[in-house]
C-alpha cells in the first residue's frame, strides 16, 4: 500500500513518479492465498488484529506490483494546471510519455505535447537522450552493471521497510463496501495514531495524513486510496513546505489477470520551495496501452538500420 510513498514523491519533487530505475527478472505467477474475512466481534467491531493482517497482505501484494511493474512498458498522459492563490487556473500543460524498458531500466520518453506530436527537433532531442541511455547502458562493465543492481536492490529493501510501518501509524476502521469495476470492496478509514513511533526517517511524515483505501475482498488487493494532508509538512529548515490539504487520489487496474497497476492518478498540492517559490497544481495522470516487455525484443538503436 505505497500512498504514502506517492504523497513523499509529491513533497519532494511536487510530482507524481511511477517509474523506477530497476527491472528484476519476469517474475512467475503469484501462488493463490485464501481470502481474509473481517467479521465483527460480539461489539460489532471488527477486531483491529483482523484488519492488520488484510493491510499487512495488501502490503505484500504491493510490492509485488511494483516489482512486475518494470516488465512493463505503457503510455503515461500528464495534465498539469497552474493555480493562483483563490485556486484558478492560470496555466495549463499536457504531456505525454511512452515509458520504455532499456537494458533493465524504465526511460520515459516525451512523445507529444498539448496533445500534439512534438516537433523534428523536440523529437530529435528525445531520440538523442533514449540513444545516449543506450550507449551507457551498452557499454556498461560488470562492475557497475554489479553496483547499479545493489543499489537498487537496496532502494526495494528500503521501500519494503516503509511500506510495513504504515499498517502501525494508523487505526483503521471498517466503514463499509462498495463496488469498483466490478470488483467487490472492504472500505477502510485510516487515522493517525498519535502514539506511533517511527523507525525509519521519512516515516515521521504519516501521521500528517489521513484517507480511505479500498481493498478487493476476494484477492485482497487495494484498488482506490484516497489520501489528504491533516497538517502542514516541513521539510528540512528551508527544504520545503507541503500546506495542509494536498489531496491525491489514485485507481489501479488489473492488468494481464497477473498485476495491478495505476489507471488513473489525480492529486492537488499547495507547496513552498526554499521559501521563495510556490507550488500551487492540480495534476491528473492517466496510464494506458500496457504491454509486457519481452526480454528477446530487439532494442533499436537511434540511426540503426535493420540487418
């Protein structure tokens, strides 16, 4: 359940961030897990031990999406409007990428703006970039193909042990079910727990959130969160501020009967850079056009003529 690791994406960069750097191998299927019931104890309350352990294996199932997300590649759209401070429009952009699988690694690749195909030098530039990601890649040693691995397997590692504290800086509640696309849903509220202690330092940031995440009941796998800022968050001395009320909502979908992945992102976030320039945006992404990289593909090289 990474809502947490999108809204520190957005208070460090003031954007959402799918791709990551690595690609495991194609993982094989995921073995079948029974169900987890929430049954109400003779109070009427779902008893709290029951709802960590449907969060603890949402969780699990998380990771694993993230994993097999690298194998994929697929078309991301971006809209970004620019907002004055009574919350108008005042500037918008359309961006849209063709996110690619080079030598092990997503690449976003611009493909269109407003819309619109890019220019024969805005497409040129990208085309140079892709080339020169290749070429790195390409002529890469064992050493540093070795590094690059550790490092990444390193970050997953640290996202592993984030992502397990979010079932404790929280109560949740059952509020009810509701059906998304079909599937039939446990909907949870999470509050923050003011006596949680946090054992990683990008955790502390928690408890300034508060949202309601949807899981399916019978693969046990969150489809909607929806997620908002209770509090200011600082980070740093002069870093950054996010203002209280960065709001994100997020779908997935099923992809492929073996993964779930982002459909549908849209997030509002009221920031302060350094203390001198504000951030005031309402961005929508949208994800379509999945398709499983094939590791035989033949990677194109940028001015490569076929044999």
């Amino acid at each position: 359940m990474r809502w947490c690791v999108c809204l520190a994406l957005i208070v460090l960069n003031t954007n959402w961030v799918l791709a990551q750097d690595a690609a495991p191998p194609t993982l094989p299927p995921a073995a079948a897990e029974p169900p987890i019931t929430l049954e109400p104890d003779a109070t009427g309350t779902v008893p709290a031990a029951q709802i960590r352990a449907l969060l603890l294996r949402a969780e699990d199932k998380d990771l694993e999406n993230d994993k097999r997300l690298r194998d994929y590649t697929y078309i991301e759209r971006q809209e970004e409007h620019k907002l004055d401070e009574h919350g108008n429009v005042t500037k918008t952009e359309i961006r849209t990428f063709e996110i690619l699988e080079i030598y092990g690694e997503q690449v976003e690749k611009l493909t269109a703006k407003d819309d619109k195909p890019l220019s024969p030098e805005e497409a040129k530039k990208e085309d140079d970039k892709i080339q020169k990601i290749i070429d790195k890649r390409k002529n890469e040693s064992e050493d540093e193909r070795r590094k690059r691995g550790e490092k990444q397997e390193k970050q997953r590692e640290d996202d592993r042990k984030f992502v397990l504290e979010v079932a404790d800086a929280f109560n949740f509640r059952l509020v009810g079910s509701e059906t998304i696309d079909g599937h039939d849903c446990w909907v949870l509220q999470g509050e923050p727990r003011p006596e949680f202690q946090p054992k990683r330092r990008e955790a502390k940031w928690l408890t300034k959130f508060h949202g309601r995440v949807w899981i399916d009941k019978a693969e046990t796998q969150w489809v909607k969160l929806d997620i908002s800022a209770i509090e200011t968050i600082s980070i740093g001395l002069f870093l950054a501020r996010i203002h209280k009320g960065a709001h994100v909502v997020v779908d997935l979908t099923e992809v492929n009967q073996e993964v779930w992945l982002p459909k549908h992102v849209q997030f509002r976030v009221d920031a302060r850079v350094a203390l001198l320039k504000n951030y005031r945006e309402d961005v929508e992404q949208s994800f379509r056009d999945y398709k499983k990289f094939r590791t035989e593909t033949k990677i194109t090289v940028v001015g490569e003529t076929e044999p």
